[in-house]
C-alpha cells in the first residue's frame, strides 16, 4: 500500500488536508466520494530525499500518559465551554507541542468532521487511546455527557500518574545505588586489585583463599569484559523470553507479590488501579461484564488478571463477584466486604473508589516503609563489598608484615 496526500472541501466548504494510505490513487478517490467530500487535489505522499526527514524514536515515539491526560482536562474544559467538538480538536491541536500528537489530533479531526464519532476515530490510534479511554469516551456520547467523561478520565490519569511516580520514587533510590555499588566494584577490581596482585606476586606471599577469588575475579573482568558483558545480555534476553510466556509471567508476578516489602507495595498499587479503573467505567456508564473484560487487560500482574477473569465469568453466570475475589485469595478480607456491600446496595463504583482511595494511601505507608527498610540494607551491601575487597588484599600484607617482624 502507498500513502497519499489529499485536499478535499466539505460539505461547508472548508479545505481539509490529511492522508490516506491505499492500494491506489482511485481507491483514495472513490473513499473521499463516499464521505460526500469534494476532491481539490490528491498526490502521493513525498518519501525518501522529497520528503521529511524523521528520527523514528523521535518522531515516531507515541505520546505519553501525562499528555494525553493533559489533553483529556483541557478537551474537557472546552466542551463544557460549549465550543463543538470539531473546534476544540482543532485548538487542541495547535496547542499542542509534541508534533507526532499533533499529527494524531489531525487525523482524528478530519475523521470527526467527515461525520465520524470520536469514539471511532481514536479508536485507529491505540498506542495513545487505549481500550478503556476509548470505550468511555464511546459511554460518553452515548449518554451525552462526553465533557464529563473527559473531566473523569483527566482525573483518572492524574491519580494513576501519581500512583505511578509514588512507585518509581520507590525504586529509583535502591537502583542508583546498586549502580553505584556496581561501579566502586568494578573500578576497584579492574584498578585497584590488579596492582596489589603484582606487589604480593613479587613478594611471594602465601595468599588466601578471599585473594585468590578476588585476583581471578578481577583477572576474568580486565580480559574477558565482552563475555561478562554477553552472559548478562544473555541473561537479560532469556528473562524476557520466559517473561513472555504465560507461564514465565505467571511465575515471575507471583515472586513480584510475594517478595519482602516490594511485594506489599506492588499488590497494594494494583488493589488501587484495579478499585479505581473498575469503578470509572462503572460510573460511566459501562456494563459490568465489559467494566471487568477491559480492567483486566488494564492490569499489569498475571494472578490479578486471573482473578479478575474468575469473577467475570461468576458474573456471567449471575452470581456476586465478590465471592469470586475472595476465593482467588489476591484481594484483601476489606476489599472483598466493599465490594459485597457494593454489590448489595447498587453502588459498586462509590465503594470501588472508596477502596482505590484508601489504597492509594497504604501506597504511600508502603512506599515510606520500603524506603526505610532499603536504605540500610543498601550501606550494609556496599560496606560489605568493598569489607571483602580491602580485606582480601591486606590480608595477605599483614601476614607478610608478621613474618617480617619475627
């Protein structure tokens, strides 16, 4: 398929220019008829030297969360505003800075104004709108309330932003400093010990065990630096191969939960994104068995999703979920009551965001908690390194020094 470059009127008379990729310029032609658009010029799109010149993980990067949330408020505003949803996507799209955004919002603009709903014209981007932006946006039209459907996935965003930098805050302060221990590790085995090598080779001295480790260590490290560097790419690459089946998932997301500290962190962050993405598309709108189908593909743990697809299926039968989430052991007794009373009383979502609410702050408890637990765990790791290090090497002197002395 070629891509091709079109200007077309409408049926106001406004001149609109987009792209199209088709099998040829008569299948572009006939497409833009169907629309009902007038043709003004259509020509193959410039490539290669004619055409622009793009750094695809530059250009080609899609927009991120914070944007698109971003996005979502000010498309809020604008709608409640009264101003149509043609013209907001058009000043949303001159506000904009990221240029592969504001290339989207072109496209997803001409298609509105061709007579299509925005549910389906973002549905054709999903490395920017996924599942559940679009199926919410899709309740909003349905019911009308399309600006506050946008003002509550703006809202949803910011809080899963927040969620997200809460977790990244926590585990940003052990990875520099393993990176850290890392590099004293390496400089002071490729530096460090080679010279004290030499002085104790030259003296003769009866050398340790710990010595003798530490001096093939830092011999296989300054000579053999590519292998090393090909068994942990190796390493990395097997972990993701077996990461990639649903068996390795499975594996690797049940020793995630049910590692000290972190584990505590992780199931309480996805107790809070389920809780809080459920009960959005409950509130706006979206049927139960759908709510659950398009939360479970927004979780990012395989037992959670399990547990999730149990319940989906008790609830296509026409039995309570929340039996279901007790079974599955991976919700809390507190959860499990919230969502039978929820159950009980019609107001499932209230109570789902009452339960991401009370979650979101056990995040931070845990996050405080993890922080406190790992700084000391990381000094006594670095001090027990470089311990083992400076002690290999001087044990050997000290012996010398004692034989001297006698």
């Amino acid at each position: 398929m070629a891509v091709f470059e079109y200007r077309v009127r409408d049926r106001a008379g406004k001149i609109m220019t987009s792209q199209l990729e088709a099998d040829s310029l008569a299948q572009v032609r006939d497409n833009l008829r169907s629309k009902g658009l007038l043709i003004v010029d259509i020509k193959p799109a410039r490539t290669g030297l004619n055409g622009d010149i793009k750094i695809p993980f530059l250009t080609d990067r899609p927009p991120g969360l914070k944007q698109v949330a971003l996005f979502s408020k000010q498309m809020a505003t604008l709608i409640n505003a009264g101003v149509p949803l043609v013209q907001s996507l058009a000043i949303m799209q001159r506000q904009l800075e990221d240029k592969s955004f504001q290339n989207i919002l072109k496209v997803v603009r001409t298609d509105v104004e061709s007579g299509t709903p925005l549910s389906d014209a973002i549905l054709k981007h999903p490395k920017v709108f996924d599942r559940l932006y679009i199926n919410l946006v899709r309740a909003g039209e349905t019911s009308g309330t399309l600006d506050a459907i946008m003002g509550r996935i703006s809202d949803f965003q910011e809080k899963e932003l927040a969620l997200r930098g809460k977790i990244k805050s926590a585990l940003t302060y052990p990875v520099i400093v393993l990176v850290f221990a890392l590099g004293i590790t390496y400089f002071l085995l490729t530096t460090i010990v080679p010279q004290f090598a030499l002085i104790l080779t030259s003296l003769g001295a009866p050398l340790p065990p710990l010595t003798r480790f530490l001096i093939a260590v830092s011999n296989f490290l300054q000579h053999q630096t590519l292998i090393f560097a090909a068994i942990i790419g190796a390493g990395v690459y097997l972990y993701r191969r077996y990461y990639a089946t649903p068996k390795g998932r499975y594996q690797i997301d049940r020793i995630k939960l049910k590692a000290p500290v972190l584990g505590t962190l992780l199931r309480r962050s996805a107790i809070a994104s389920f809780a809080r993405t459920f009960g959005l598309l409950l509130a706006s709108g979206v049927n139960i068995i759908e709510s659950l189908e398009i939360t479970k593909g927004t979780a990012d743990n395989a037992l959670i999703e399990e547990a999730i697809e149990n319940a989906r299926n008790v609830v296509m039968v026409g039995e309570p979920m929340s039996g279901s989430l007790a079974s599955s052991k991976m919700f809390p007794p507190m959860v499990v009551s919230m969502v039978s009373i929820g159950e009980e009383t019609g107001a499932l979502d209230s109570m789902l965001n009452k339960v991401a609410d009370f979650y979101e702050r056990e995040v931070d408890e845990a996050v405080d908690s993890m922080t406190a637990a790992i700084e000391p765990i990381m000094i006594v790791f670095l001090g027990t390194i470089v311990g083992l290090i400076v002690a290999g090497m001087f044990l050997p002197m000290f012996a010398i020094i004692g034989q001297l002395s006698k």
